[in-house]
C-alpha cells in the first residue's frame, strides 16, 4: 500500500473531532493529539484502537514521526574563543 493516510488524514476524511476519536478509541485527549502532531508513536495496542475506529488495521495507517528536531548539541561556534 504506497498511499497509506495519516490519522489526521483519516479525521478529515471521516469529519470525526480529535475529541470524538480519542472517546472512540478509549485514549486520553493529550495521548490523541500527541499522535496527530507526530510527537508521539503510539505502541501497537493503541494503534489497534485507533485503526478500529475507521474500521482499518494498524498497518493501513501511516505512524510515523513529523516533529522536528529543535535543538542542536554542542557549545556552538563561540566555543573556546576568550571575549
């Protein structure tokens, strides 16, 4: 399947709130929408939850993460240079 949808794909699709599918999946609203933005990977068991609702398997859904990296390591470039 190259045309997998997201779950915020999917929300749209089937005008369902983030609140509506967080009921219907029996997930806590912050767990929910941590999924939709990407910052969370949700285990398989959750993912069963949130497939059954569309009446879909996990593995019809894309997961992956989206949220960007916002922080780099390191001092930067002033480090070791004295004032």
């Amino acid at each position: 399947m190259d045309n997998l949808k997201t779950v915020e794909e999917l929300c749209a699709e089937n005008q369902l709130s983030h609140e509506l599918l967080a009921e219907k999946a029996n997930l806590e609203f912050k767990r929910v929408l941590a999924i939709l933005e990407g910052r969370w990977t949700p285990s398989p068991a959750e993912r069963d939850q949130v497939a059954a609702v569309f009446g879909l398997t996990r593995d019809d859904i894309a997961w992956g993460h989206k949220a960007p990296v916002a922080h780099l390591y390191g001092h930067g470039p002033q480090f070791g240079r004295t004032p």
